[in-house]
C-alpha cells in the first residue's frame, strides 16, 4: 500500500497505558484510502518494537455530529503477520469533518454519489415499524444494523416486515440445514461453560465452532474437540464434545492428549510457554526442561547407541596405523556419470596398478554438475555405489533369505558376468578405500561373511539369522537320532532350476549321516553353505581389500565391530543426534524452530531419519560411538543447524560440514512439509558440498 501522510504521536514514558489525547486531520478519498495506526515501543538503542497495528477502511467513517466526540470506540490491536504476538486495544473516534461542504467535495468527485437539493431533500425518516415476532434488531462493532430471527437462527441487513416475514416454510435446503444444524448441537456443562458475559448469546455469523487452523502452531486438537470465539469478549474457548463440556483451557497446552508420538511417561506434562516454546514439567523431581522427555523412548527416540571403550580403542589404534604412503599425488581424481556409476567407477578403480593411489585424498565430479569436493560428494559417491554394487540384479550378491534383507555372496555370479572375479576385487578395494578414508558402505552383510575376512570359524549359530528353517532342522539333527531319515554326506544344490548333488567328502553320496558322525555332518554343510561353494569371489574379495587395508589390521575386531566399522549404525538415536548437535547463525537449542525440528525428526520413522541424515552429511549411516564422531571435511564434524533464508525457501545442506541451512518457518507443519520436499525431492550438488 503506497503512503500518502503520515503522522507521530509524542512519546509516552513510564506507563503501560498510555493516554496521548491528541487529534489528527487527513484529507482522503474515502473510497480508495485506508487509515492505519501502528504502535511502537520507544527503544533508543536499537529499533523500536512492534505493539500492534489498527487499520481501518473509510468507507465505515461516518460524518460529525452533536455526539461524535462524546463517543469512543475500542479498537483491537492486531499482527503484522503470524509470528507477532500482540495484545490491547486503542481507544479513539473518528469522524468526518468540515461540514457539508467538504462531504460534498468529496462526492462529487465519486460516480457513486449523487447531488440532491438540500431545501428539497427529505430528511431519512427511521423506520419505526415493529418487528415481526421472533425478530431482534442489534448493532455490530462497525455501527452497522442487523436483524437476527431467533425463530431460523439467521441474520441478515434489511429489516422485516409483518406482511411478508422472512420465516422459511419447513422444506427445502434451509429448513434441512437448521435440523442438521440442530442435531449436531451439544449441551454445555454448568461448570465449563464460557462467563456470563459470552454465555447466552446467539452465536452469529463468523463465530461458529471449527477446528484448529492448519498452521497454528500447538498443532491440531485432540479428537472430539473444537474451538469457537465468544462473540462478546473475542476470547477462545474449547468445545469437548466427548464430555459435552467447555472450557476456556487449551487441551493442547496440558497433557490431556495423545499427540503423534504417543503419551508422555507417567507424571509428566506439556504445557506451552508463552513465547509458543513447549516445555515439560516433571511432577516426580518437580522440576521442568525443554526436551521432549519421549526422546529416550526407544520406540520414539530410537535405539541408544552401543558405546564400546573397548572399541574406541581399538579403532584409535587401528587409524593410527594407517598411515598416508609419501610417493603418491595429493589428491585421487574420479569423473564419472550418476547414470553409468557402477561402469565408470569399475574402469577408473581397476585401472589403477599401484593401489596406494586410492589412498590420496578422494576428489570426485559428477559430470554435468558444479560441484567441489571438500567429502560431501564423496560420501554420496560411496553411498550411490554400494546401492549399485551391492544390488541383487547384477547378480554378484543376492539375498541371504526371502525374508532376510542382508546381502551374501551369490554362488552362481559367474554366470551372472564372466568378469565376476574382477568385480569382486573391485568391490574389495572400495571397501578398502572406504574404511581408508573414513566413510561407510550402505549394505549390510551376513554374519558369516565378516567372520571369513576376520579368518574365525563359523558356528551354527550363525545359521540362525540367515536362514531360520536350516537352522531349525539342524538343531534338530544335532537333538536327536538322525538315523530315521536316511540322510547322506551330500547335499542338493538348486541353481536355474536344475538341483545337482554336491558330495560333502569323497564318496560322500554313499556314506550315511548316524548319530555317531552327525556332528561332522552339520560342521561340512555349514563349510559348504558358507564358504566352500563362494570360496573363489571370497577370496577375490578379500585380495582388494589387502590392497588398502591389510587383513591382518582388521583382526582386532570382532564380527559386530567390523559390520559397524563399513556399515555404521542402522538404528538412528534421536536423542544422541539432538545431543551431538551444534546451532548458528540466532538459533539456540532452545529455539521454537529447532524443538519443531527435533519434534519432526521423531516424528520421522528410521528410513526417513536416515533419508534426512544422508541429505545432509552425504550418507545414511552413523559411525559406530554415534554423532559425537561424525566426520566432516576437516574431521570430526557435529551435525549443524544455521539459521538461513526466508519461511518461503526450502531447506538446504553442505554435506561436506554436516551443515543443515534451515528458513525460520513459521510454525511446525510448515517445517515438517518443507524439510520433508527437500529431503524426498532434493539430487545432485551446486557449489561447495
């Protein structure tokens, strides 16, 4: 809106009311201007603070009279937008001035208005004529006269008549609403119910029960319940219709619903501050906090993670083995295409003949994208590869059982690609070069696989998360007297819908499985499930992996240690993430907009987390001792939330510092669908990553 006159008040000091008792006179077009006042608090040192603002159209001005300065009119203080937060009134009257030439001046000017002779105009006679039975003549806030018929709970601006009553007859649509309306009605509790002053009034237009708006920010309300605005006072009041009472309390504000992370544990409650941060208070120590206290619930807030002493030390003392060879360049350059990875990292890595070379710094381009490497795009390599690499379709892995997602050797991959052997030893030296460098490998093995590059045996105990049916009937051999069912030293093999016998010993289809020799039997079937029959792509594997890292280096690990040093944590701890993060740029942890964040991200199921953890640091997975160790370009990196543009952009990350540039939004809704389009809609890098 362009300004046209603007005018000061003088500064009031020492009070919170008030009391300027000063006039103003403007020169407008009634038509097209609009009087605005805005009230600020003086502040000398920086920018004044915004109190309120009262704008008011012209066309509700009504012109001077004996009266017109004898009576005032409240007018409520109301927002900028929907972060202010503003209450109170300003008390004043406005009137047009200047007598009946001035209120002609300014008609003539408007096509709307006509001139009429004053000496033959009659004067506005008010209509005197009783109202029909039922009806009620009342005034609104803007002076304006209205007539409400208690007999259809209607209103409307002309007045009634006795000869033709505005009564619906009882049909159509209107009469259908009003017994609609009707049914849908609640009584209200003596107890609950709004004052006097609200109660018993005919609720009229624009002050019907609804529910809460989209992005007001406690959220929306408990089922059953509805809010409503009494028409005398403007105050909110709440409607259970489960109770069939009302109360002037927020039920958001207590704990008297179950929100979308479940209950609060017992003898806590939420309460909202009012700046709008929510709080809990803990009725047990009496004391409060900010954090939400169903963090630590492992069905909300995740799995803690397994902090190991005895792993941080071992791992302290396998990097400080790994030291950077002194005759190779300083960076290791990698061009490829997002379309074609799998080919062209295969190419580029297995052309190299001095495998030291992958142990420089790691410098890799997506083509077609501007992007520097500072190991943002290099943990996005890692993690576009392995889901490449590792994919069941290409026939180098598959699936250790139908319902088992963990990946196993496919036996049958060299007839899948002549080139298996080779790919095998490719996918040995990523490894390498991923726990080399630091990074981690988005696939999760069989058990049995990380004790063969560990050189432990295998037990039959871990048949059991593989495949639980083999399991079971091996145990069962184990029990009991296997005589019964003339087993053999041989096993059936099924591959492309032809089953060979396979001999476990020489002649071993002709050497029955007793109770004497039945422990043999179970140690050669598990040899053979596990290693014998993937013997050769094990070994394929495990050379490019020595290449980088030696196999005896990985010795000091166990089987879970090693599944978490290439593959991080799979369950993501809200409450050590929350607790291993930094802020910048005016945001803090207790800041409205980082408990909405923290708020989304429990909300978040596992696969979103790690979606949006993998947005922002360029992988999925958590290192082993959680967070707190997370890796950035210079090292250790703490997850990081800066302030940054405006509620209209999107969410933005730096991988390479485990930076997430989050907008100030305006209420938690708008942050949840905001981070959740830029984490489900977001690919490739411009920039510094």
């Amino acid at each position: 809106m362009e300004e046209i006159l603007s005018k000061q008040t003088k500064t009031r000091k020492k009070t919170l009311n008030p009391r300027w008792n000063e006039s103003f006179t403007f020169r407008v077009n009634h038509g097209t201007n609009k009087l605005l006042f805005e009230v600020f608090d003086e502040n000398k040192v920086t920018r004044d603070d915004f109190l309120g603002q009262v704008q008011i159209p012209l066309y509700i001005v009504l012109p001077e009279n004996a009266n017109t300065w004898n009576n005032h009119k409240d007018y409520i203080l109301r927002p900028r937008s929907s972060k202010s937060r503003v209450k109170g009134f300003l008390r004043m009257t406005l009137a047009y001035t200047g007598g009946a030439a001035l209120q002609s001046s300014q008609m003539a000017d408007d096509p709307d208005w006509e001139m009429v002779d004053s000496e033959t105009a009659s004067p506005r006679q008010e209509d005197t004529t009783p109202l029909p039975p039922g009806w009620e003549e009342r005034t609104d806030a803007n002076g304006r006269v209205f007539f409400l018929c208690h007999n259809t709970r209607t209103t409307q601006w002309h007045r009634p008549t006795a000869a033709a009553p505005d009564v619906p007859q009882r049909s159509g649509s209107q009469y259908d609403r009003a017994r609609a309306n009707y049914q849908a009605r609640r009584l209200l509790s003596h107890e609950d119910e709004p004052p006097a002053d609200g109660a018993g009034e005919t609720v009229v237009q624009g002050h019907q029960p609804h529910d809460a708006p989209f992005d007001d920010p406690l959220g929306p309300l408990p089922a059953g319940w509805q809010m409503q605005k009494a028409p005398s006072t403007g105050r909110w009041f709440f409607i259970n219709h489960n109770t069939r009472k009302t109360t002037w309390d927020d039920p958001r504000k207590h704990n008297t619903q179950v929100d979308e992370l479940g209950p609060l544990p017992a003898n806590w409650e939420k309460r909202v501050h009012e700046d709008g941060r929510v709080f809990f208070i803990d009725h047990t120590t009496k004391s409060t906090q900010w954090e939400d206290p169903r963090i630590n619930i492992a069905s909300v807030g995740g799995e803690p993670v397994p902090y190991s002493r005895d792993y941080k030390r071992k791992y302290d003392l396998f990097k400080s083995h790994l030291k950077k060879p002194s005759n190779i360049p300083n960076r290791f350059e990698l061009k490829l295409s997002r379309n074609s990875i799998l080919e062209d990292s295969f190419r580029a890595i297995m052309s190299i003949t001095n495998p030291d070379l992958l142990k420089a710094r790691l410098w890799i381009e997506f083509k077609g994208e501007v992007g520097l490497d500072y190991g943002g795009v290099a943990r996005e390599w890692f993690f576009l590869l392995s889901r490449e690499m590792f994919n069941p379709y290409y026939g180098l892995f598959e699936y250790s059982a139908t319902d088992n997602y963990t990946l196993q050797i496919n036996p049958d991959s060299g007839i899948c690609n002549e080139q298996h052997l080779d790919y095998f030893k490719f996918i040995g030296r990523v490894a390498g070069m991923a726990v080399y460098h630091g990074k981690l490998l988005d696939a999760f093995f069989i058990r049995p696989f990380y004790k063969m590059m560990l050189q432990k045996p295998i037990t039959l105990n871990d048949m059991e998360p593989v495949d639980s049916e083999y399991y079971n009937s091996l145990i069962w051999i184990k029990d009991n007297d296997p005589e019964d069912l003339e087993l053999m030293f041989a096993v059936d093999d099924e591959s492309f819908g032809q089953t060979r016998t396979i001999p476990l010993l020489p002649n071993g289809a002709d050497l029955a499985v007793t109770n004497q020799n039945k422990e043999q039997y179970i140690k050669l079937i598990i040899d053979y499930r596990f290693i014998t029959r993937i013997e050769k792509q094990m070994n394929s594997f495990k050379a490019g992996f020595s290449e980088l890292i030696p196999l005896n280096m990985v010795t000091i690990f166990d089987a879970n240690e090693l599944e978490l040093l290439l593959g991080g944590l799979t369950e993501i701890s809200v409450a050590d993430w929350k607790r291993n993060s930094a802020y910048r740029g005016g945001y803090y942890d207790n800041h409205i907009v980082i408990q909405w964040f923290w708020k989304a991200v429990l909300m978040f199921d596992n696969e979103m987390r790690a979606r949006l953890l993998q947005f922002v640091t360029g992988t999925s997975r958590v290192p082993m001792n959680g967070f707190a160790h997370l890796y950035g370009s210079n090292g250790p990196q703490l997850f990081t939330i800066e302030k940054w543009g405006t509620p209209a952009a999107l969410p933005r990350s730096h991988t390479c510092f485990n930076r997430l540039d989050l907008p100030p939004y305006d209420s938690f809704y708008t942050l949840r669908e905001k981070l959740r389009t830029a984490v489900e809609n977001t690919q490739g890098f411009e920039g510094v990553d």
